[in-house]
C-alpha cells in the first residue's frame, strides 16, 4: 500500500503558504544589511540574524539589496516566514519518507463521498489530494487560517520574529544560538527536499539526484544514494 500522510503533509505546507499573512515562498536567508541604521545603535540588523550567512561563507547574499530597505520589524517578519517554511518543510519531508512505507489509515476518508483512504494512498502522494472531497480541503484551510490568525495575535511575527514562546532547553546564550542554527540548517535543507521530491515526482527525471530513488516519487523504499 501507498502512502497517505505526505498528501496532507504537503498540502498542508501549500495552505499555510496561502493562508499566511507572512509567507513569501521560500524566504531563505535574506541577506543581511550593510550595516546597522545609525538613528539606533541597538537597532537589528540583517548581519545580527542568527544563520544570516551560514551557508555562503559568513558573506552577507543579498544581490537584490532587499535588506537595505528594511527596519527592525520587517527583519523579524521575513525570520518568522523563513522560519515558518522550515518548520512546515520538515514536517512534509518527514511525513512523506514515513508514509513511503505505505502506512495508511484504515476505512474511510469520506463516507459521504465514498474515498477510503486506501484509494487515496493508491492514488499516489501528490495525486491523492484530488480525491479528498472538497469539504475536506476547505476543513483544512479553515483550522489552518483559525491557528494563523491566533498565532499572529498572540505572538506578532514583525515582534517576535518566529519566537512562540516556547521555553528554552538551555540557558546558555551561546548554546542557544547553536540550536537555533540547528533548525535553520535543517529547516533550510528541509525545503530543498521536499520542494525536489515533489518536483521528481511530478515532472521523472527533472530531479538527477533521485532518479534511482522510486521510494519517494513512485513504489519502493529508496534514498538519494541508493535504492533499498
């Protein structure tokens, strides 16, 4: 049997795109400003954003010069998305290598429609989503927009910048930031991922890397690297 999750998974990732007020595709590392607003010495600049240059030598990547024309708020605002895209990102990418396995739920998705979620699965990861029925696709978009709107008054993005309050595992500032890095790296890769695993799967081929991995476009169980 194939699998179900990465359906919801994925059109989840595209929902909360759609529903968030601060989402802007893939918001990877704007690079940071020249240099900090003189008017405020304590002002946030680009170059203070934790993974601001990582993965271009600690050189700030901003071709655009995007990060010129922002303030403190409008930083925060693109980490909250960029963070938002990691988070849903690794989500999906985790939910698709688990339903490659072909785990699915028993019985049925709509009973009033008549899908199981055995017809989904077999319908494919990303064709399965045309066959959860309408009211179950505006279900989602509904509790999808309730939490945004929740979340964005509870904990503003242009404020906290991605921060939800949750507590701290650690009290060391210097261990934190590594762990914030952490989710960055693998948030970032996350989207790489699962933006490549639906492309292979949608367009064969168009993905070199998993050209032998049917795992996770078509039957089987298989990584980049190999197949299993």
């Amino acid at each position: 049997r194939r699998p179900w999750g990465s359906t919801i998974c994925v059109g989840i990732c595209t929902m909360l795109s759609l529903a968030s007020p601060t989402a802007c595709g893939f918001a990877a590392p704007l690079a940071p400003r020249s240099a900090v607003r003189s008017a405020s010495p304590s002002m946030l600049a680009v170059t203070d954003l934790v993974g601001a240059s990582t993965e271009v030598s600690n050189k700030v990547w901003d071709p655009l010069k995007l990060s010129e024309n922002m303030d403190e708020s409008n930083l925060k605002l693109v980490r909250a998305a960029e963070l938002k895209h990691c988070r849903v990102a690794m989500l999906a990418t985790v939910g698709w290598l688990w339903t490659a396995t072909g785990t699915h739920f028993e019985g049925m998705l709509s009973t009033s429609s008549g899908v199981s979620f055995a017809d989904v699965a077999a319908a494919g990861p990303l064709l399965g989503a045309a066959k959860v029925p309408a009211a179950g696709i505006w279900q989602m978009i509904a509790a999808i927009g309730a939490l945004e709107v929740y979340w964005e008054n509870k904990y503003p993005a242009a404020e906290c910048g991605g921060d939800f309050g949750v507590p701290r595992v650690t009290q060391d500032p210097a261990k934190f930031k590594e762990i914030q890095l952490a989710e960055l790296k693998n948030g970032r890769l996350a989207m790489i991922g699962i933006a490549s695993v639906c492309a292979a799967t949608a367009v064969p081929g168009s993905v070199p890397l998993l050209a032998n991995a049917p795992a996770l476009t078509g039957p089987g169980f298989a990584l980049p690297f190999g197949t299993f």
